[in-house]
C-alpha cells in the first residue's frame, strides 16, 4: 500500500485558456525562466538541423527530442555541476549532450 496520501483537489497554476491562476507567483526568475526558453529554442533548431542532414545521407541513426524539449532542458537545469555527475546511455546521447551544454558554466567546468 501506498505511503502517499490522496490528492484531494488538483494544483493548478494555469487555467485551460493557458493564463496564470490568479494569486499564483512562479517559483523562478524571469532570468532563469528565459534562460530555459533559449536552450529549449536551441535544442530545436539543433534538431531541425540534424534531421535535414540526416534525409540527405550525412548524419547517422537520429531520434529526435521534438516536442520533449522542456523535459530535456528543464532535467538539465536541476543539474548542480559542482555536486552532479552525468553519464549518458548511448541511445540517449544526443539528449545528454544538450543536457550538458545548457549547464556548463561560461568558463567552462574547471573555474
């Protein structure tokens, strides 16, 4: 049996229209939250450029990250480089690399 206790009512932030709940305040930056979005915007168009050369012959075997991009980045970002370690699976290396480039820091991982 489960240690969880049921929810009683679901936790909204955002209404179906997609408009933030009244009273509701986020719980990161805005410099944190554009920071996500850039990465997400660049993990895209890292893959619209890899699919195109993978129809023409020039890039190998490639399952693209399209629309799983927040997951990508957002895992990315709960990353701490001082404490964390990532090791990827082949199958998912791509998604590691992108992983790893949204946290490493501007000076690079030995500062």
């Amino acid at each position: 049996m489960s240690k969880n206790s049921a929810v009683q009512k679901p936790h909204s932030v955002l209404t179906p229209e997609g408009t933030r709940v009244a009273g509701v305040q986020p719980l990161m930056d805005d410099e944190f939250l554009i920071e996500a979005l850039r990465w997400m915007m660049k993990f895209r168009l890292y893959d619209k450029r890899v699919i195109a050369l993978q129809r023409q012959g020039q890039f190998g075997v490639y399952s693209p990250g399209t629309g799983q991009e927040a997951s990508i980045v957002g895992s990315a970002m709960a990353v701490d480089p001082a404490r964390d370690w990532m090791v990827p699976p082949a199958p998912q290396g791509r998604r590691a690399t992108t992983t790893l480039r949204s946290r490493v820091p501007a000076g690079g991982w030995a500062q």
